[in-house]
C-alpha cells in the first residue's frame, strides 16, 4: 500500500450527497440505474440504498483493452442488460472515469437504443487524465492521478472488498489488460 486516499466515511458522504441530488433530479422519473461490473458494484449498492425513489438497477460488463492502467477506447460488451432502456432514463454508474473513452462509447452503445436520457455518475474522477472531453454529472470525488484500489477497484481482481480506497505504487502495476 502506499497511502489511503478516501476514508471509509469520506466515501459514504460523498455517495449519500449524490443519492440526494440524483433523488431530487430524478423524482417520477423511474431511473435505470446501469452499474458497470465488476469496478462499480459496491458504488451501485450503496448509491441505491441511498436513493429516496424508485429505481430498477441493470449491469452490463465490458472490458476496455489497453495497457497496464490505460484504456484504448475499444470497449467490448460481455455482458449485456436484461432491461430494455427504450424510453427510459439511464444513469450509467461506473467507478472511476479516467481517460473519458470506456464512458464516452459505451454512451453511443446505449443512445443507439433510444433512451430518453442518459447521465453518468462516476465515484471518482481523475480529471487531468481525459483524453476526450467529458464531464460526469454527478461525482463523488476528485481522484489524484495514481492507480487506486478497494471500494470495488482491484488490482488483479484483488483488493475490491478494502472499504476505503488506496493507492498502490506504480511499479507495482504491470502492463495487463485493465480488469474491472
Ligand atoms: P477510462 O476509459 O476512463 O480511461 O477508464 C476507466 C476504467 O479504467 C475504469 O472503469 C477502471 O476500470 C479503470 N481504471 C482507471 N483508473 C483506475 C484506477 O485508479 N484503479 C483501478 N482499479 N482501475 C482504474
């Protein structure tokens, strides 16, 4: 480990606050939360405690290749969703917005199937890294630029159930394809 960079109650405090903003936002609406596996899976169950509305929850799995802790943009769909989003409202929930390319497609992905909307919210963005231009609607916090695990986020499949986040130093991070 190098350092803890979000606290168990720093997280829970900024998830709550978006839970507020996105139950006020989203009133009658019915929104389709899409949680993005596997890195977004502790988000999504807190967030949707935290919602005061009604709201359906989906997963889709993708895998982005690239190297080491980078993206290509080339996002290939594992899994997909059980829900038709036709005439819905889609509030893509991912863990970390990074470079901007997985959410960027995967939003091209989802408006081709004509939803009524579709938002991101992200817990964490690393703004200083975006290779295209994107702004999530709802973040929980501003990341530093360093690889980040727990919450969720692995290396190597490991460290997801950690609830706080850390980094972890960069020579430990190899060039593999970017899990999730
Ligand atoms: P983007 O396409 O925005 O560059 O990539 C976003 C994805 O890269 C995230 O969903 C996540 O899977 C991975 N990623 C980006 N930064 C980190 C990080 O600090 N830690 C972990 N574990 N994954 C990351």
């Amino acid at each position: 480990m190098d350092r803890v960079v979000f606290d168990a109650s720093a997280i829970q405090k900024a998830v709550n606050a978006i839970g507020v903003r996105i139950s006020a936002d989203y009133r009658g609406k019915n929104p389709l939360l899409v949680g993005i596996l596997r890195g977004a899976y502790m988000f999504l169950s807190d967030l949707s405690r935290a919602l005061t509305i009604p709201h359906t929850v989906d997963f889709m799995a993708v895998s982005s290749y690239g190297s080491g802790t980078s993206t290509s943009g080339i996002v290939r769909i594992e899994s997909d969703l059980r829900i038709n989003v036709e005439g819905r409202h889609v509030v893509i929930v991912e863990d970390v917005v990074d470079t901007g390319l997985t959410l960027s497609q995967l939003k091209k992905t989802l408006e081709a199937r004509h939803p009524l909307s579709v938002k991101f919210c992200v817990l964490l963005d690393k703004p200083t890294r975006r290779k295209v231009p994107l702004v999530p609607d709802y973040t929980g916090l501003t990341a530093p630029d360093a690889f980040l695990v727990g919450y969720g986020l692995d290396y190597l499949e490991y460290f997801r159930g950690i609830p706080y986040i850390f980094s972890i130093k960069p020579e430990l991070v190899q060039s593999e394809p970017a899990s999730r």
